[in-house]
C-alpha cells in the first residue's frame, strides 16, 4: 500500500468549507492509503502567533479532525514539534538548497510582502516542508495547485541528496486533490470561505452553536429573483447553498435543484440550516467527549512512537553518508 501524508495546518478555527472542502477528502483516502497526518506546528509561526491560542488550538483541532471521521485506527496522526528528527532533517536539506531556489517560492513572495521585519523562518519553512515529506518516505503528497511547488522542491531535495550521497530518499509525487466543493462566504459569495475571514458573519465555524449557525445562513446573501437553481456566474449565494446543501446530503447538484424548485429562498435556507447543524452537532458532541478524555493524548503518543522510530533510522542513514558524528 502507497504510504501518503497531509499536514494540516493548525492556524485559524476550522470552518465548514475546511469540512467540505478537504477533511472530507482525507476521510476518503484513509481507506486507499497508509496515511500519515500531521499537524506541522513549526510552520504556523512563522507568522506572529498568540502562543496560549496556538498551543490549545493544536489539540482542538486535531479533536476535530478525529470527530469529523479522521480514524486513529487507519491514519498515523501525530504533531510536528513533538518529532525533532524534522528539523534536524531541515538543516542537513538547507545545507544543501540553493538561494536561488528558496527565493523563488511564491507563498515566501506572498506572505512576505505583509510584513516589514521577515523573520527568516519564512524563507526558510518550504525546506523544513520537504523534510517533513521526505523523512517519511512518502509516495503521494495530495497538494493543491498553489502548494505544488512546495513537493516539486522536495523532490528536487531528494533526488540532490541521492545523487550526491547515494540511494536514501523515495521520490514524492504530488497528488493534485480533486476539487473538494468550494464554499464560498455566505456574505461575500464571490470569495471563498476562510477561518481568517476579517466579518465572520460569512463564515460557519465547526464549532458555531446552532443559533449562530442558522443566524448566519438566514442572513446569506443571495439575489432577488427567487429562483432556486445553480449558476455560479449569475447566483453565486443560491449556487453555494445548494452546494452546501447537496454535499451534506449526499446527493448532485441536480437532485438539489430538483428537491428546492418550487421552494422559496427563506424554505431553502431553512433546510440547509437544518442539514448544517445536524452535521455540526454531531461533530460537536464527538468533539467534546475527545477533548476532554485521556483518547486524544493516546493517538498522539501513539503517533509519536511510530514516526520517531522511523525519523531516528532516517536520520542515523543521513548523518552516516554526510560524515556527521563520530
């Protein structure tokens, strides 16, 4: 079986579109793959982090992601701090990367044009990434189109090392995610969903209570013809409620459609509210009985025993070829 890893960033609150958009996919890979995931902590701050919120929002979301369907029994889940052979990793990768190379990586070009002092932990953090794949030897990595560069500089990585030193890392491949369904802000249908939105009106976190979440849907922009039907050009508010709505039902876009014809757009945001928290509630109630038990700290020590042992058989091979130690 292809081993395959995903790191899940702990910045922000998870929302419904994080759910919809991606959760929902790894729960699907689970059964493919030996899948690896990871909380990669050490790159949330290289942006300002409050570290109360940081270190309590680690473990809820991990909560979360278990309560959302992540199996401890079918992933190996574990947090990137906490496993030190990564950054040990990182140095020998960094010792080996071009300037030119890092310079180019367009989220360093992205981030860094908000700040006026660049830590240089943002230039660096795509090689601490290509340690964090590579260490595993993991075949498949599901990225994003805008996060591709990142494996490409792994691979790059990988197949330096080898070439220099000798056989010692598998070659990752991208996996380009199928397009999860994109939710966009219930207030802004033209953006997508995001946890670090400035109006949260527009965005339904996982652990909204339920007045807040209808509160939020009956308030969603919509348009003023009152025809229930999918067209993201023209109606991109009813075209995200439908979308929203038939991903948590489980049924197309057309049998959506079909369901909410003769239905006006208060009916149609009632129901989708309906469908919303009964999915969140559930989460919520699998969540709670998480955090608050000894189960979290178990999968995560678990965790942690598995990918030290690998990391440390990894590293011994690595320091060997370059000469380090005694």
């Amino acid at each position: 079986m292809k081993r395959m890893l995903t790191g899940l960033q702990p910045s922000g609150e998870l929302t419904l579109g994080n759910y919809i958009g991606g959760i929902l996919q790894s729960i699907e890979y689970q059964d493919k793959y030996e899948s690896f995931i990871f909380i990669p902590d050490l790159h949330a701050i290289t942006v300002p982090q409050n570290p109360e919120i940081l270190h309590q929002r680690i473990k809820k979301n991990v909560a979360l992601y278990i309560a959302c369907g992540i199996d401890p029994n079918k992933n190996t889940i574990y947090i990137q701090s906490e496993n030190l052979y990564h950054t040990a990793l990182a140095w020998i990768l960094e010792c080996n990367t071009y300037m030119g190379e890092a310079s180019r990586m367009t989220q360093y070009k992205d981030k860094s044009s908000k700040y006026t002092n660049i830590p240089v932990g943002l230039f660096t953090y795509p090689i601490l990434m290509a340690a964090d794949i590579i260490l595993y030897d993991a075949d498949l990595i599901p990225t994003g189109i805008d996060q591709k560069q990142h494996v490409e500089l792994a691979r790059d990585l990988a197949n330096r090392f080898n070439n220099k030193y000798g056989p010692t890392f598998k070659i990752p491949a991208p996996m380009i995610s199928k397009s999860g369904a994109k939710i966009m802000d219930l207030q802004n249908p033209l953006k997508k969903m995001s946890k670090s939105a400035e109006n949260t009106k527009g965005t339904i976190f996982l652990l909204d209570d339920e007045k807040t979440i209808r509160k939020k849907i009956s308030s969603a922009v919509t348009d003023s013809d009152n025809k229930i039907y999918f067209d993201e050009k023209n109606k991109p508010g009813i075209s995200n409620l439908l979308t929203i709505y038939s991903t948590l039902k489980n049924i197309s876009i057309k049998q959506a459609e079909e369901y909410f014809k003769n239905y006006n757009y208060g009916n149609l945001k009632k129901e989708v509210a309906d469908v919303v928290v009964e999915k969140l509630m559930a989460i919520q109630k699998k969540y709670y009985e998480i955090i608050n038990s000894k189960q979290l700290d178990e999968i995560l020590d678990k965790g942690l025993e598995k990918v030290t042992k690998i990391g440390q058989e990894k590293l011994k091979t690595v320091y060997q070829k370059v000469g380090l130690g005694r």
